[in-house]
C-alpha cells in the first residue's frame, strides 16, 4: 500500500539497524493513578499522587472528579515527558451534581465513577466515545442499583447514562458476574468505604480475569486504612467484603507503569539487545510484573536491582504457551513478538480481550495475518505459527495497545506502518518520541510501503 506525507496519522515505524542499549524511564501506572485519586477523592482529608501518570485516561478522572467538585491541584511539571517532579494535591470536597462525566474510552472512569456519583448529590451524566457505548457496563449498573442507587440508561445496561446521586448508598451483599472485566468488582470495592453498610461482593460465573488489578485495589485501599476481607486471607472463595469507615489522606508515589514497559522489553528480545527500566518495583501488584518470567521464557534474560530492570535478548525468540488470564493487557505484545519466533506460540485464557477498547483478538489476527502472518484466533485466544512477515499499514482501532505491537513488528520488518499512533497518548505520552530515542543509534530511517 502507497502511503502520502498527506496522511499525518500514518507514523513510519522505525526499523532496527542493530541491537539496541538504552535505558527507558517509563512513566507512572494508569491503573495505580486513577485508583489513587478515586480513593484521595473519598477520603477524609487530603491527599498526594506523586509521579502520576499524565496521559488521556488519567486526565479523564482528573477531570471528572472536578466535576463532582474534588479540588485537584498540579504542581512542578506540566510535561507529559518529566513527571519524575510531579505531584497532584486531591483535596475532597462534598460531592455533587448536576454534572457531565466523559469517560472516553477509559474503563476505569466509565466503572470506578458510577459509585462515587451514586454517593453525589445531584444528577451525574456519564457519556463517552462511540466505543465506550459497546464496551461491558451492565453488571455495574444492576450492582449498583441492588445496593440502592437509582440509575437511568434505558434499560441498554451501557452509556450513555445517569446516576442520581442522593447523598449516600446503602450497600451490603450483591452478586455480580465480572468475568467480562475485573474493574466490575474493583469499581464497587473503591467507593465500598463510604457505603452506608459498606459492602459484600461475591461474584458469580466463569473465572476472573485480571485478578491481579483487584489484589492491587485491596491492597491501595488498605493502605488508607480500610478493612478488607479477602479470599486469599482465607475468606469465601470470590468474596470481597469492605467494612465501612473513614479514609485517610496519604502521600503516594506512583510505580512506574510495568505494562507499558512491555514494548520497550520486546525490543531488546527482538534485536537480541538490552533495555534497562528504572524504578522497577521489588514487590508489585502489577499485572505487567509478569513480562520478566514471560519474556525470559521467549529467550531473554532479566536482572533486578536497585536501579531497576534490565532486560537483554539472546538474539532467539522462542515461541510460548502461555495463560494470560491474569494479565490480558499483555496479549498484544506478547503476539507481536511471537510473531517473530522460531517457533509456534498459544496465547490462552483471554476470551475476554474481544470487550476490551476494540476486539483486540480478532484485531490481532487480521493484522497480523495482513503482514504475512499466520494467527488463527482459538475460543480463548490466539495461536501464532510465525511466517516471514512483510510491510504494509497496520490499523490500530484507537487500541493504544496495538500500537505499539505495531512499533514491536517495525523493529524487524521493513516498511511497516502504523495508523494513529496517537493512540497512544491513552496510557502513554510521548510514545513515538521514546521509543525512537531508545533506538538512537540502533535505528535507520523507516522506508515507505
């Protein structure tokens, strides 16, 4: 495909010319982000974020909070490249409406903000992006509603919708089916606090994905004080309950995203190089965490220290079988580089990808598959026989995530093209500067397809 300068969302990915040896400061979580202002939002005093993640969805809750009439003021930088000096000072206020919430495309803001309007007073809109309207809502509605909000969405259980909020929520036991996203029973555990009878959470239906975002919601809320029961403390299997109570203002330093560490991890297993990400946590409940065994399995190897992670490629990629159902964010990634492998890969569990910000499964597969590839989507994921992949335009479908496995396929494939990498700007600023920067000197101009 002939593509023009005319074009402006069509980015040239960067081919690699060599190994690559860089070290990338990766900005702050977005899920660590916008679960800290939730919490500073209902707590009893104030509160900081310190190394926020600036990026859309995190500007997104920033600014539905203000909506409800939480003051958060921004210190030190305003770059989205230097949040390193940064910090957000959330100072809660009596929540209220009316008021218009734009969740965008953000699954954290359309979820975690429907029960905190529910304790507003006054009526709360929540709209969003076109795509926000197909994405799973429902089972917070009907949740919520169980525990005494009153909510008009036209019976669509999606956006566009309206909490109106009467001051207060009753809370106490719900049943709810979050095996299409984990956010369904993080949302109701973040606002549980300020439940007149807090709350108990069972879920019920197939397996939770992503259990480790709803260890790290229990563990950011026991941090400001409150008193969660968990199955892993030897309670009920799928049972979460949240005793009711203050919560206290703290100081939080934001972790580095480890997810969006992934593509730059990729690259040093893709040109058999080395990327070292500062700040790497010790201890984490951060789904991105498990790239260190994953990647290590597909032919790298990893050291902890002090400064960080650094990854080094051996200069092999190894195909992988793998459950990814703790950490489906990491699917795209993971298959752009098995699509480079020596050998065939099942990515499995991650039948729940095909709600996420797009059809991630079938995105992949058609995408890849455009390139030369061979990815056969199965019930619950994909399977990848690696081929000589070729260039061409690979479309992102506003999914951030696809992206950058484009950028991933660019290191090692001439010519490939990637649509709106602006997308990126979703969990990650600045993307196509960074990731260039990274392959100074490593890198040669892209050629057009």
């Amino acid at each position: 495909m002939t593509e023009s300068p005319a074009h402006p969302a069509l980015w040239p990915a960067p081919l690699a010319s060599g190994a690559v040896d860089a070290t990338v400061t990766v900005p702050g979580s977005k899920s660590v982000t916008n679960r800290g202002l939730v919490l500073a939002a209902l707590s009893s005093e104030p509160g900081w974020l310190r190394r926020p993640l600036r990026s859309r969805d995190t500007l997104l809750m920033a600014e539905a909070l203000r909506t409800l009439g939480v003051g958060i003021e921004e210190t030190a930088s305003s770059s989205s490249a230097d949040s390193a000096g940064e910090a957000w000072r959330v100072i809660p206020a009596g929540l209220h409406g009316p008021a218009t919430v734009d969740v965008g495309n953000a699954g954290t803001v359309m979820r975690f903000l429907p029960p905190v309007a529910a304790l507003a007073d006054g009526p709360i809109r929540f709209d969003g992006d076109p795509r926000s309207y197909e994405r799973p809502l429902g089972g917070v509605i009907e949740a919520l509603r169980t525990l005494g909000a009153r909510i008009d969405d036209d019976n669509r259980g999606a956006l566009p919708m309206t909490v109106f909020g009467s001051g207060g929520l009753d809370g106490g036991p719900v049943e709810i089916d979050a095996s299409s996203s984990s956010q369904f029973v993080s949302a109701l555990l973040l606002s549980a606090p300020r439940f007149n009878q807090g709350v108990e959470v069972r879920h019920v239906g197939a397996a939770l994905p992503s259990m480790p975002h709803i260890r790290m919601t229990v563990d950011m809320l026991r941090s400001v004080g409150a008193q969660v029961d968990t199955p892993e403390a030897g309670g009920e299997p799928n049972v979460w309950r949240v005793t009711p109570g203050a919560l206290l203002g703290r100081d939080l330093v934001v972790e580095p995203d480890l997810s969006n560490a992934q593509p730059f991890l990729a690259a040093a297993l893709v040109t058999g190089g080395r990327v070292t990400i500062p700040d790497w946590p010790a201890h984490t409940t951060q789904p991105g965490d498990a790239l260190r065994e994953i990647f290590t399995t597909m032919g790298g190897s990893c050291e902890l220290t002090e400064q960080g992670l650094t990854f080094t490629g051996s200069g092999r990629i190894h195909g992988i079988d793998v459950d990814l159902s703790e950490v489906g964010e990491l699917t795209p990634g993971i298959a752009a580089v098995a699509a480079l492998a020596d050998s065939p890969s099942t990515l499995r569990g991650v039948a729940h990808l095909r709600l996420h910000e797009t059809d991630r499964l079938a995105a992949l597969t058609k995408e890849l598959n455009e390139l030369g590839g061979d990815v056969t989507e199965t019930a619950d994921g994909l399977h990848i026989r690696p081929r000589p992949l070729h260039g061409g335009t690979f479309h992102t479908y506003e999914d951030h995530r696809l992206a950058t496995a484009a950028a991933v396929i660019g290191l090692a494939v001439e010519g490939v093209t990637v649509e709106n990498v602006a997308t990126t700007a979703k969990t990650l600023p600045d993307f196509p500067a960074m990731w260039t920067d990274m392959l100074d000197p490593a890198a040669v101009p892209a050629r057009r397809a």
